[in-house]
C-alpha cells in the first residue's frame, strides 16, 4: 500500500510541476497581449485628444480645457486625463484622476522633454495603473503635455483567473488521476501479483493451489502466468518424486536421514497421530520497532535442534510468548503459524505473568535447576517463592495442553528441558492415553550433587510421569537412574534402563542432540560470497591477523569464556610470535540479563577482554575482539568458515551445538576443533583436540597445535566429523525419540 501512495504522490507532484510550468507560461503571453491592447488603445485616444486640444493650445483658457477633460469622466477603464502646460503646471484636470500621483509629473516631464510620447505602468494603493503622455506643441516648440490614466487592474484580475481555472483544473485532474492509479495499480496489477506469489508460495512450501481462481485474467499478465504455471506444475511434480524417494530409502536404513525422510518417517510411525512439542523458549520472538513488528529466532540450543524437526512434521509447539509483539500477532487462541516467511506449524503461545517469570524462570529455573546440573561451581539458589511459582507455570503449562490436545486421540507429547520437570505428571494424571516424552537438554548430575535440592523427590517424580526420559548421553542416564534409586521407591532395571514407579514404566535412553546437516551445511555458500563475507568481516572489525580463533555462545558462566580468554592470554605469552598474528573473536548473546549472576558475569568477561587486550596491545592489533549480541544464524556461519580454530571450552555441557555447527559449515575441510572434555560432544566428536578448560596450559598448547597443523590433518578430522554429525543429524535424533515413544505402547 506504502508503494501505491508513494507512486500517487510521485505522479501529482510530476502533473503539479507541468501545470504550474505551463501557467506560468500562459500568464505571461497573456500579460504581455493585454499591455499591448491597453498602450495601443491609449495612444490612439491621446492622438485624438492632442488633435483637439493642440490648435490654438495657447490661446483656449484654463475652463475650456477643463471642459474637454471633463468630456472624458466616468469611462470604463479610464481613470482620468490631464494637461500640463511647459513649466510642468497642470491647467485642467478630471476630478476622478487621483492628485497625488506623483509619477504623472515625470512622465509628462519627460515628453515634454523629449518631445515624443512617454508611458509607463505604475502602483497607486495597490492598483496598477497605465500612464501616458504626449506632447502638446505648435509649429515651433513643445507648449505643454497630455497625460492620460487607464486603470490596468483588469490585467492582474484576467491572470488570477486564469491561475485560479488552472489550479481547479488540476485539481480535478490529480484527483482523478489518483483514483485511476490506485485501481490500476491495486487491483490490476498490485492484487494480482500478490495472487501469483501467493500460489508460488503455496505450491513451494507443499500445498494444493486454486491456481485458476487466483491467477490475473488481463491479458498483459498471461505469459508470466503461463510460465507460473508450468514452475508451480514442476515443483509440484518434484515434491512428488522426493517424496516417494524418501518413502523408498526409509528401508534403506544408511540413506543420509533428510526433512524429508523423517517427514516420510513420521508419516508411517505415526499413522496420522499429532505431535505437541513443549517448551519454555520459543522458536521466534515478535518485538516491537517503532511502528513495525519484527521477529527473531533465539540464541538457544534447543530452538536450533527441534525447529527443522516441527518443519518438517508439522503440529503444535506451544512455548511461553516472551517477544513485547508477541500478542500483537496471534489469533484469538493465542496461536500463530510459521515460521513467519512460509508457515509450516503452529506455534501456541502462553503467557506469564512477569511474577511467574521471575519465579519460575529466571529463579527456579536458572538459579536453581541449571547451576544445580551443571557443575561450574556456581551455587543453586532454592527459594520457596521461586519453587512455587515453578509448580504454577507448569500447571498453567498443563491446563494449556490439555486443552489443545481435549479432543486429540492419545496425542504425542514432546516436552523439552528442565524448566518443565513436573508436566509430564501433570499430563499423565489426565491423559494417560497420552505418550509423554521429556528431553533433558543439560546434564544430570551425580546423585549427591543432585540431592541438595529440596524439592528432589517432586522433580524426580514429575519427570517420571514419562514414558520416555531422554539425555544426551549414557553418562547422563545412568546418573539419572541412581538419583532415583537414591531418592525414590520404585523398581529400577539396569538391563532395559527403566524404572517402574505406581505400576507406570518409563525407558531412560540417550539421544545425543545434532543438528539439521544432511546433504551440506545449511547456510552453504560459493567461494565467491565466502571470500567476500571475509574481507568483509576482516574490515569491520580491523582484523588484519593471519590467524583466527572462534568463541560463539550464549553468555553462560558454564560455557568456560573466561577460562577460554585465560588459554588464549597463556598461548600469545608462551608464543609470542603469535601477537598480531593471531585475533580471538567471541561472539556473545547475551542471556538470562535479569539474574544478578549473569550481570556480574558479563561484567567479568569485558573486563577480562579489557585486561588482556591492555596486556599485548600493540599499534592497531589487539588479542580478543568481543562481540556482545545476538546475531542471526546465517552471520554466525559466515564466521565459522573464517576460523582457523573454533574453541568450545564448556565446563559442563549437555551436548553444545556450536561444535557441531562449526564442523558442518566447513565445506573446505579447513579449520581446527578444540572441545571441552565436559561437554556432551566430546564424547561423539572424538576427532576434535579434546582438552579440560580448567587446564590453560592445555588449551594454549592446543591453540597452538591448531595452527601449525597441515592441512591434511586437519581435512582428514574434518571429514571424519562431518561424517559423524550426517550420519546423526538431527532428522535421526528425532526419529529415533519419537519411534522409542510410540513402539513403548
Ligand atoms: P544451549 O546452552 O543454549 O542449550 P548450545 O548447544 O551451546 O546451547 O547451542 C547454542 C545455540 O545458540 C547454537 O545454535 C548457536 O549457534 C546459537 N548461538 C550462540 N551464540 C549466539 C549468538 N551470539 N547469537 C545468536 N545465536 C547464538 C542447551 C544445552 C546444550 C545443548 C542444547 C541442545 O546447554 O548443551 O547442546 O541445549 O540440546
């Protein structure tokens, strides 16, 4: 619509411009013809006047020359006459001519003196006027002079009229004008448009399209039409095709797993039954700018895993609405399709209070439960406000799902993450018809870590409302397990890693989380677009080094990004051939702000940047270039294929995301993994330099060994990666929990 009302006011403003170029014209010719009409007619008084008056001048006295002039009173556009005698005295004069005209002097002067007729036009109280004289002389010399006055207003009335029709005129015109162009350009070639994106769209993302009812009938669209057509009829045809290829290769089980194959996948395990995913995080965020409304997929590595999953099965994913916009753009059940661009599930949002929040989330949540599963030496905090809010937004959780899933024949649950450790209960007691699984994206602890928390057994027996409890890795489960030995009445089987708890069985398995990766990185680009984004990205931050280090994470105190900057301060001191050879670039979301030891910690990680950076600044190098913000998926690539070396120094990780994300962008096979012997990858990754973040001496030595190393090497690890992270994607990962869910009833 903007660029309708944008292309009315360009093509007003063009037909103002022409109007008023042309009036300005026309006024002027019209001007000039209506002075000339006016001097001609004078002149041709004066001369019959002066033929009269002229014989015997001297000798006719001054009343009857006022006589003849008064002959001349009351003329239509004739505002008097006068005569002069030579010494510039007037004799007569009509009463009508206004006396204090002082121009007449002059001009009549001035024929005297020159002996010839002299006229000029003239202002008197805002009326123009036209005067004129001519001498009046015998055979010798000049005796005097006739002066007439014609009133000229009627020429500045006859140019505003005309000012005024054209100015209608054109308003008329414009307004005409923009009615035209708005139907034109809404609806014959604006709406139809629409229609063929539309369709494009549809038939892209795998729906049926109207094709005919939508299309543009004018005949100037029809060869885009056409063509339109036949590409909706390919791609249509192609779907097709991929499809029952990927129908076929599920029998092949080394067939790389895609979307599509799971789509195919889920199709058959499933037999028509609706997936709900549940989480505290949502896929994408609506906030506020200005007037407009905008929206960004969170830094979180669950999103990054389940997203290409809900792509490509569909269903519900009902999350928390945390974006400032995100009310603005749901329907009346508080749902919303998409992803945004080319909707493919329904995303269903729930809303908390900022009391909840702070309870449930950022306290319990955060300062509970995460410091409580991550060994990094933070300490829990317990709260009981904070617990109860926690049991609240999980039931507000459980109302919402029971709700959607009412009249839903035994529903699949998928319940994501830590913040929701009491639905599965929650959702059993109701629906026990309902296959509930929960995946547990941090670690689990030791049972003795885990038995500070006070509300242990109600955690435990929340999540064992499950059917399936899932963690990345073995270690993790078996850590489960003996915490419920530890702290609950129930039967424990180590043979088929279940525990039976009030005659309900739930399966511990790991499921270790990868990433969308099947046939290539999903941000490929070509050598062209990666060498640009290079010297792009060398030039703004001024990197001129020929090495560089990676860090990209949420701002967590257990990613170890302090520890990393103290391994990369220890490396540049033990090499110092490395200084202005070498540039470590963190790239930090920042996350959970509103917990006090989040601030503190980003507090510290600057000033650690600050501090090394004072250390070995030299001329326009310097070591660590932070970048404190949330960058989209697409960028965070760009920098992956720039490293030499990506570091992922995590004290204590479930799985992390970036590893594998780092691997999967390096088409080249160039560039080095470092990994923390703590987080989850490191057991599936084992080609990557595997260090302990708390060893800075290590990490340093690793660096190093990064850089210095052929490039054979790093091809062969690289390659051996890549093909671990394909072979389970996230595709797998999915499939395999989903098939573990459904084949347990
Ligand atoms: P996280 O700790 O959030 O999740 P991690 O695996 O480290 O997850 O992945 C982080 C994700 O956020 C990645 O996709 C990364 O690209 C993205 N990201 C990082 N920094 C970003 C930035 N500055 N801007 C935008 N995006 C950014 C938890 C567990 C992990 C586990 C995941 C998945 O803690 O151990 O791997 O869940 O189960």
């Amino acid at each position: 619509m903007k660029q309708i009302v944008a292309a009315v006011f360009l093509i007003l403003v063009i037909i103002s411009l022409i109007v008023v170029a042309f009036t300005i014209r026309q006024v002027d010719v019209e001007q000039k013809s209506l002075k000339i009409d006016l001097q001609y007619r004078t002149t041709l008084l004066a001369e019959t006047l002066k033929e009269s008056i002229e014989p015997n001048f001297l000798s006719k006295t001054g009343t009857s020359l006022q006589k003849i002039v008064d002959k001349f009173e009351n003329k239509e556009r004739f505002a008097g006459l006068a005569i002069y005698n030579n010494k510039g005295n007037i004799i007569a004069v009509s009463s009508s001519l206004p006396k204090d005209v002082s121009k007449t002097q002059t001009i009549a002067a001035h024929a005297m003196d020159e002996d010839k007729a002299n006229g000029d036009f003239v202002k008197y109280q805002d009326k123009r006027m036209y005067l004129f004289a001519v001498p009046l002389r015998d055979k010798e010399s000049v005796l005097g002079a006739l002066m007439l006055v014609q009133n000229a207003d009627y020429i500045d009335d006859k140019l505003i009229e005309i000012w005024r029709n054209n100015l209608v005129r054109l308003f008329v015109q414009a307004l005409l004008l923009s009615i035209a162009t708005l139907i034109i350009m809404r609806w014959i070639i604006f709406q139809p448009i629409v229609n063929i994106v539309d369709s494009i769209k549809m038939t892209r993302t795998g729906r049926i399209d109207d094709t005919p009812k939508r299309f543009p009938k004018y005949l100037f669209f029809q060869p885009l039409v056409n063509e339109v057509a036949k590409i909706n009829r390919s791609l249509l045809e192609a779907r097709l095709v991929a499809s029952e290829e990927a129908r076929l290769r599920l029998e092949k089980t080394d067939s790389p797993w895609t979307a599509e194959r799971l789509k195919e996948y889920i199709k058959e395990i499933l037999k028509g039954r609706s997936i709900y995913v549940i989480s505290n995080r949502e896929p994408y965020i609506h906030t506020k700018d200005g007037n407009k409304v905008k929206y960004f997929v969170p830094a979180s590595g669950m999103v990054t895993a389940i997203e290409p999953i809900m792509e490509a099965c569909g269903g519900m994913w009902i999350a928390h609405g945390s974006g400032d916009a995100d009310k603005l753009v749901v329907d009346t059940n508080d749902r919303i399709q998409v992803p945004p661009d080319e909707p493919k599930y329904t995303l269903r949002r729930v809303w908390i209070t900022p009391e909840e929040e702070k309870g449930y989330y950022y306290g319990f949540s955060n300062e509970g439960l995460w410091p409580l599963c991550h060994i990094a030496h933070t300490r829990p905090v317990f709260r009981k406000e904070d617990w109860y809010e926690y049991e609240k937004v999980n039931g507000k959780f459980a109302k919402t799902v029971l709700g959607e899933i009412k009249n839903v024949h035994r529903p699949l649950i998928f319940i994501q993450d830590y913040h929701f450790a009491l639905l599965p209960r929650m959702i059993k007691a109701s629906r026990p018809d309902a296959d509930i699984g929960i995946f547990w994206h941090i670690p689990w602890p030791n049972p003795e870590a885990f038995s500070i928390c006070p509300w242990r057994k109600e955690i435990l027996d929340g999540i064992l409302g499950s059917d399936l409890i899932g963690f990345h890795t073995q270690y993790h489960c078996n850590n489960f397990m003996d915490t419920v030995g530890k702290e609950l009445e129930s039967l424990i089987s180590w043979e088929q890693f279940a525990i039976t708890k009030g005659g309900h069985v739930s399966y511990v398995k790991p499921f270790p989380i990868s990433i969308a990766f099947s046939n290539g990185s999903m941000y490929k680009v070509d050598e062209k677009t990666r060498k640009h984004e290079e010297t792009v990205i060398r030039k703004k931050h001024d990197i001129k080094t020929k090495y560089i280090g990676l860090g990209v994470d949420r701002l967590d105190y257990t990613k170890g990004i302090l520890e990393r900057f103290k391994a990369v301060e220890m490396f540049l001191e033990t090499y110092p051939f490395y200084k202005n050879q070498f540039t470590f670039v963190q790239i930090a979301a920042p996350s959970r702000s509103d917990i006090i030891r989040y601030q503190e910690f980003a507090k510290e990680v600057e000033e650690e940047v600050e501090r090394i950076n004072d250390k070995f600044k030299i001329k326009d190098w310097k070591p660590i270039i932070l970048l404190k913000r949330h960058h989209s998926h697409e960028e965070i690539y760009s920098y992956y294929r720039l490293a030499n070396v990506c570091l992922v120094t995590s004290l204590h990780d479930g799985m992390n995301l970036v590893a594998k994300e780092f691997v999967s962008a390096r088409d080249d096979g160039k560039g080095v993994l470092i990994v923390s012997q703590f987080a989850g990858v490191s057991r599936e990754l084992r080609d990557a330099i595997i260090v302990n973040p708390y060893n800075a001496e290590q990490v340093a030595e690793a660096i190093k060994k990064s850089l210095e190393m052929p490039q054979s090497e790093q091809k062969r690890q690289m390659k051996k990666m890549d093909q671990t992270i394909k072979s389970y994607n996230i595709y797998r990962w999915s499939a395999e929990i989903l098939k573990t869910m459904v084949s347990f009833v």
